[in-house]
C-alpha cells in the first residue's frame, strides 16, 4: 500500500537557519531516504518552494479564480513529502517516526485511496 508522507514546518523559522546548519538538515533528509530505500519503502521524494511562489486555484462557476500562496493561512506549511510503500498505516507510522523533519514540524501520512488508479 502507498502512502504520502507529507511534511510540515515553519517556513518562516526555515529561512532564518543558517545556511551550514541547512545543509546538515537535508544531509539528515537524505540520509533518512537512505533508510527508506534500504527497507525497500521508499518511491518518490521532493522538496516545495517557499509558499509565496504557490497559487491556488478554483473555477466556481466556470470561472477561473487565482490566488497568491496556498488556501490555508497556518503556522506550518506543506514543505515537502516522501511518497512510500507499507504494508500497513501502522509500518508507515514507523517509518515517519524516523524522519528527521518530525523533529522540527509534523508529517502528516495519508494512504493512497484503493479504488483510484489513474489512466
């Protein structure tokens, strides 16, 4: 079963770190998709820009309505996810709990609906 892990952190809080401690946050990200690839868990990863380079979009009405950053005024925002394979949300939580990015924000583990497949 896939689930998306996504993550969660204050953007705001993330830029003010300085750029070496930076870079041994995402030295541990990659070390963490080390540990996933090794229990044959790990699919896809990537990192999001800052949320005001997002949009959001919705055509009520047929009509198209664009607007700056994401929907959702919060604290954290969506950083960026890991997409994995689990046999079960009880593995899947296990294998969040040793990303590094939930020491500084909070993964969300949301399992890939069953009855979709696209195409």
């Amino acid at each position: 079963m896939k689930f998306l892990l996504m993550l969660y952190a204050d953007e705001k809080a993330g830029a003010t770190i300085p750029p070496e401690q930076m870079a041994g946050f995402m030295d541990q990200m990659a070390a963490y998709q080390q540990v996933l690839e090794k229990a044959r868990a790990f699919i896809d990863t990537a990192a999001l820009q800052m949320t005001g380079a997002a949009r959001t979009i919705a055509a009520p009405d047929g009509q198209l309505q664009v607007h700056d950053g994401p929907y959702a005024d919060t604290r954290e925002q969506f950083g960026g996810y890991f997409i994995i394979e689990a046999p079960d949300m009880d593995e899947a939580i296990r294998l969040a709990s040793l990303c590094p990015a939930a020491r500084w924000g909070k993964i969300e583990i949301r399992p890939y609906h069953p009855g979709y497949s696209p195409g």
